[in-house]
C-alpha cells in the first residue's frame, strides 16, 4: 500500500485563536474556567431543574429531541466510555458530564443524561437563557450571549491540558486541541444570526446533529471522480460544513482509498486529519493538519497503472470518516457502536468515468 504523505492545508506549527477570545468573561453562563478545568456548578437549583424529565410537563418536544441528540449521549455513548474507561481522567468528565450533581454520582441518572437542561440552562440555581418568553413561569436570567459560538466553546474550543497523575487538568497551554469554534469564526457563515445553529439547529432547536448524522455527514463532504486519459482525479470537498472537517476529538480523521479489488497492494490512500507531536509546556504541538477548511479542495491524481490489475478492471474509491484514533480496534477496550462510517463511495472503470472538464493541475500528493 502506497500512502499519501502531503496533504496538508495548515503549516507545521500553525495555531488557532485563543479560546478565551471566545468566551464573555461576563456572561451569566461563564462559571468556569477556559478549558473545563473544573465542573459547572448550577448552584442551589430545585431538583426539577437538575433532571432533564422534570423540564419535560412543559417542554415535552425539546426534551424529546434533545433525549435523541449526542449531547444526551455525551456520557453513556460506547466510543467515550471505551476510551474514558482505557484512561479515566476526570478533566474529560468536565464535558461529558458536567455538572458538579451529575460528578457526585458517575453511574447515577443524572450523569447519564450527559450534556442535559441544566448543563446549559441553570447556573446560580436559576435559569440562564438567550430569552424569556412572557408566560414563563421561571425566574430567567436573560443573556443575549447564551447560544452563541462563544458559549459554545466553553466544550468545543480549548487548549491542551497540564494534567496532573489523577487526570485532573491543572493548567492550560497555548497549544490547541479542539478548535471548532476558531475554525467557524474563520469560516462562511461567522456573520449568520444563528451562530451555529445555522448548520446545527433544528425544529425545536436541541437536535445538534454532527458527524454521527449520516445526512449532515455527506452533505458536507463530497466525494468526485473524473478522468484524463489514464489518469483518474479524484476531487474531496468541504461543500457544506462552516468549520474544517474533521473537528472536534482530535483522533477524528478520514480516509480516502483508491484501488483495484485484484491488487490491493497498490491500494492508494489520503490521510485527513492532524498529528501532534508533544511540546515544551506539557500539551502537544500540531506538526500536521490535513483537515478540510470550509469550501476547501484536495485533488489526487493517480494513473490507472498505478493501482495494478487489469486496464478494464473497475476502480473503487470510498471516503470514509473514523470517530476514533484506531479503524480497527480490538480488546477490552473496543467500543460496541460503529466507530466509522462510509462518507461516499463509487465503483466504475476507466472508460465509465466522466471526463474531466478542466486541464490537468498537480496532484495534492
């Protein structure tokens, strides 16, 4: 097998924004610390409010769509507990379960509902919400910041952790990890009215689908393959998604293959997706990100000899997108649920290929 080994769209060494830039030290939400280095206190809020089921007599729709959606999964989903189970730290119970109630009891049901109501909704035992509608019965802290990218971030923009033995996270570097919300900033739909819930909203706003949503998944990448002579181009697109992809967990990464069924030896494949390497400050530096930024191409160019077998033999190609740093896992530790899934794929020879509408141009590899 044949590995493409330069398709990187940032430098060796290329950052992202701080986190703090996008945090409003002020807002009634921001409790914590950048980073998650401690949990969320909700403060002395009534029982009804810890339990997502107590939101439910009046707000049965969001509760619903919500109980569907990964944030509720946040802390029972099989690929982190795999991981989290390999290496409990506490500083990553901070965003899966992340209320000082729910940390109180880990095998509890109210850790089990994860990312829940109150995550986002109580602080200082009250309600903390972008509005409040005029027959609300809750006393509502209003904040205009609440459901912004910024408020966001606080689990999907922060740096590389100092942890101590224990797990817990006793300082922060200036190394990035997740940068979700940088590359959004950065990206075509910073200026929407809806932040993030452009692409991730929904009919009653709590679905927040992601990479697990097979259909948000291929809308934004897009796989396209076209002919020039014996050359096959095949063209990986981020058509849709307002940030890079992969983001998120920093093992996320996909994989393009190009290949033959009779010669699998001299299968083609691309990486996307980023390495590290550690740095001085006990986090890790990025040394390579071939992740899509939004509206970004990656062309390949490979030759039909290449890829061996015979010159009428089909060609398939898939793109496919991995949860976890290992495709294959295996163990005590190997999730149940799916930790890949098929982004898009074909199967077609030469000749059946369209051809290419525009001059050849040099391969991305």
């Amino acid at each position: 097998m044949r590995v493409l080994a330069c398709l990187a769209l940032v430098a060796c060494g290329g950052s992202a924004a701080d986190p703090v830039a996008h945090r409003a030290r002020k807002a009634a939400w921001d409790v914590r610390p950048a980073g998650g280095t401690l949990a969320i206190d909700p403060g002395a809020a009534p029982p009804e409010l810890l339990d997502a089921q107590g939101c439910k007599p009046c707000h049965a729709a969001i509760v619903d769509e919500w109980a569907a959606s990964r944030h509720a999964l946040a802390w029972t989903n099989d690929i982190f507990q795999s991981e989290y189970s390999a290496r409990p730290q506490p500083w990553c119970v901070n965003c899966h379960a992340p209320l000082t109630t729910q940390q109180r009891d880990l095998a509890g049901p109210q850790a089990a509902q994860g990312v829940d109501c109150a995550t986002c909704h109580v602080r200082d035992g009250t309600l903390v919400s972008a509005g409040k509608a005029p027959s609300s019965p809750h006393s509502t802290v209003v904040d205009a910041t609440f459901g912004t990218p910024a408020f966001c971030a606080d689990c999907h923009q922060f740096t590389f952790p100092v942890l101590d033995p224990q797990g817990v996270a006793v300082a922060m570097t200036e190394h990035p990890m997740q940068t979700t919300v940088a590359s959004f900033e950065a990206g075509p739909y910073a200026g929407e009215r809806d932040g993030c819930l452009t692409c991730h909203g929904s009919k009653h706003g709590h679905a927040f689908a992601g990479a697990h949503d097979d259909g948000m998944l291929t809308a934004a990448v897009t796989l396209a393959a076209c002919a020039i002579g014996d050359r096959i181009r095949v063209r990986v697109t981020n058509a849709a998604a307002g940030h890079a992809v992969p983001t998120g967990d920093i093992h996320r990464h996909m994989y393009l293959r190009i290949w033959r069924s009779s010669a699998p030896e001299s299968l083609v494949q691309a990486f996307f997706g980023r390495r590290f390497e550690p740095a001085p400050d006990g986090g890790k530096r990025t040394i390579w990100d071939s992740t899509l930024a939004p509206n970004a191409v990656k062309t390949i160019d490979v030759t039909s000899t290449e890829l061996g077998g015979d010159a009428d033999e089909p060609i398939s190609l898939e793109l496919t997108y991995v949860f976890i740093v290992n495709e294959f896992p295996r163990g005590a530790h190997a999730p149940d649920a799916p930790v890949t899934k098929s982004i898009a794929s074909e199967r077609a020879t030469l000749a059946e290929l369209p051809a290419c509408e525009v001059a050849p141009v040099p391969s991305a590899r």
